[in-house]
C-alpha cells in the first residue's frame, strides 16, 4: 500500500492485499451496524451491501472535492467470486429437486416466465428512457433473480464489453430490490389468506431432503483430512469449470462468465459424490466457504464502486425498478396464485416468490417465515421456493441472460 501526492491529491494505491484487508474490515463494519440498525436486519439487508455502500459514499465525497483518491488492486475478488458460485453448484442435491413433484416443475416453469418478462421489460423500457440494453438487463433478471452477487458478476463482464457504472447499476437494483421484496411479500401474501380464507394443509407432501439440509446425524465430522478434501473438491471445481467454460464459449462463439462454468461443474461433482462417494461431503463446510467468501466478494466488488459513474442512470433507473415491482406483485396476485392452486401453498409460495424474484432466497424465507408464524406452515412452500430460488432458477437464468448479453450487447 502506497501514499503519495498525485496533481496535488492524495492518493491511496492498496495493493491486493491491501484492497482485501479493506473490503474485510468494511464487510464487518457492515455487521456490526446491522446487528445494531433494526431496519437493515428486518429488510434482511447483506452486510457487505451496508459497509460497502457507506464506503462508496465516503468515497464519492472525496471525489467531489478532490482530496483524496483511492486506487485498488482486484486481482482476488475473481477468486471469491468462483468460490461463492461454486459451493452453490455443490449445494445442489438433483434426487431432492427430483423428489419435489409437479409442484417444483410448475413453480419453476413460472419462475422461467417471469424472468423473460424481466428481461423484455428492462431491455424494452429501458431504451425507452434512454438507457443501453446492458442496463436493462443487469437491472431486470440479473439483479432480480441473481442477487448481489449475479449483479457485482455480471457487471464487471458488462464493464469490461465497455458499459461503465454497469456493476453499480446491478448493485443499487439488486439493494432496491431486497427492500422492495421485503416490504412487499409478506402482506401480498397475507392478502391472498385473508382474502381467500385460506388453511394450511400439509397431508399430501412428503419430501426427501436428505443431503439437502444436515441434520446431527448426517454432519460430518470435519478433521483435517475431511476439511482438506472439501477445500480440495471447491478448488477444483473453480478450476475445471473455468477452463471448461472457456473452450466451449469459443466454440460456440458466445462469451460465457467463467464462474457459471465453476458453477455448473460443480453441480456435476456433487451429484457424481452422492452416488460414488468419493469423499465425505460436508453441507456445513460448504455452506460457510460460500457465505465468507461473497461476503469478501461483494464487500471488494462495492469498494472499488464509482458512484459518481451512476449519475445519469439513476433517474430511468428507479422508474424502471418501480414498473419491474409494479408489475411482478400484479402479475403474482392476479394469475400465478391461479396457476399455483388457488390454496394456503399457493399464497405462501406468491410471498416467496416476491421475495427471490425481485430480492434473494433469504428475503423469500423471511416473507414465509412471517406468515407461518401467523397462519401456520405450508410444507411445500418451505422446501420448493429455496430450491427453485437459490438453484433451480440458475439452470435457465443463467444461458439466457448470457444469450441475451451476447445478442443486444
């Protein structure tokens, strides 16, 4: 890390390590303020989003005065970026997706929907008010369906194709987003309950989520041997999955992202172990790589953020955020509570729906979460809207937002 005066400001040069060492402390900055900010808690708001969007502020002040500069090195967000999709791919028990019945393929089928409506939406609309096609869809799908982490991923592709701002633009949408779906879900869904008299039943589901969630008798007990493998199975799959990507985007002529390579190869090394049993995987252990490791990630990937790049965006930006919001809470109260039954399951799954559709899986939980503790637990609701939001969705979302990239891009 350097110090120094360049055309009279001073400016900070932080190396990798240095630019790490930051994103780290800002990541706990972030939980720090959110274990003591209710607001950031309830809207289930990440903590690298609240430390890293405070330092993007101070940032732009400096900016706007001139005295101070920063300059980063981001040579190891790449990695934490490879390492939270992967152990998403790892998550992915195919014999639990394929145990969720009719439901799970309707409930996804429907997702599928909505995220080309989202991107026709964001790309038509956008254009209208004056934004590239780039923005529209980093702002619809990407950010929507994919979260923080699609959107600090795919901005810095869309960046490097020559559209500046394009990760704080997925940034700020995937945060409205959050608070938007946390706001929203929960009420559409006790809504449709009220509205409807509606009573939970969960006589007809049964589920097998072995190896989907760890109870104490399935943990594995993670020594060094154990722990190593693990680590070992993650970076290979980074690896592998990378450079496999990297062939067939040439050969099929289309730029693909190299952590949904990781991602999807992954899910193959997962799913080969759970018949094979090549070492003793561990849901615990992978769980909280990913965790830390899109902590680091989005704490990096908003630290090095420019807000002052966002300055012409941000006026189509939120009239496009609020017509994407308008339009999916119309959508799920007047058709897919129809499409999904018409019952208790369908009102709770439109609340989850809400939440991993405009903000993330947790949000979706939370929404449900609240109206189980009110009206009781839809068992179908609880299992198939994480799967299809935190796995599932990624099986179309992700060729066809690279599909679109690639054509309108």
């Amino acid at each position: 890390m350097k110090f120094e005066i360049i055309e009279s400001v001073l400016t900070f040069s932080l190396d990798n390590i240095g630019t790490m060492t930051l994103a780290t402390i800002l990541l706990m900055i972030g939980y720090w303020i959110k274990k003591h900010v209710n607001a950031l808690e309830k809207f289930c708001i990440p903590a690298p989003v609240v430390g890293g969007f405070i330092f993007v502020f101070i940032n732009f002040i400096f900016h706007l005065t001139g005295a101070i500069e920063f300059k980063f090195d981001t040579t190891f967000q790449a990695a934490f970026m490879l390492a939270f999709f992967t152990t998403v791919g790892l998550g992915a028990n195919l014999k639990v997706l394929l145990t969720g019945g009719k439901l799970l393929v309707l409930y996804w089928l429907v997702n599928v929907v909505i995220t080309v409506l989202q991107t026709g939406l964001g790309v038509g609309l956008g254009q209208a008010l004056g934004m590239h096609a780039a923005y529209g869809i980093i702002s619809g799908p990407i950010a929507l369906v994919g979260g923080h982490g699609g959107a600090a991923a795919y901005g810095q592709t869309l960046e490097g194709m020559g559209y500046p701002g394009a990760s704080l633009v997925g940034l700020a949408a995937a945060t409205f987003g959050l608070v938007a779906a946390s706001l929203i879900g929960g009420p559409l869904g006790r809504r449709l309950i009220v509205k409807y008299n509606l009573k939970p039943s969960n006589d007809d589901f049964k589920i097998d989520t072995s190896g989907y969630i760890e109870t104490e008798e399935s943990k594995v007990e993670m020594d060094y041997a154990n722990t190593m493998k693990n680590l070992m199975v993650i970076l290979i799959c980074m690896t592998l999955g990378s450079v496999i990507v990297g062939y067939i985007g040439k050969f099929i002529n289309m730029s693909i992202p190299t952590y949904v390579g990781a991602m999807f190869f992954a899910v193959l090394v997962r799913n080969l172990n759970e018949k094979f049993h090549f070492y003793k995987f561990s849901i615990d252990f992978n769980d909280k790589v990913g965790d830390v490791s899109l902590g680091i990630y989005l704490s990096m990937a908003l630290t090095t953020l420019k807000l002052w790049e966002l300055a012409e965006l941000a006026l189509p930006l939120i009239v496009l955020l609020s017509v994407q919001t308008i339009g999916l809470v119309t959508l799920t109260y007047f058709v897919v509570f129809r499409i999904l039954g018409k019952n208790y399951d369908a009102a709770v799954m439109c609340a989850g729906l809400i939440g991993h559709d405009i903000g993330s899986t947790p949000t979706a939980v939370a929404n449900m979460t609240t109206i189980h503790e009110k009206y009781g637990e839809s068992k179908k609701a609880l299992i198939i809207v994480p799967i299809v939001g935190a796995f599932l969705i990624d099986v179309f979302y992700q060729p066809f937002v690279i599909w679109c990239i690639n054509i309108l891009c």
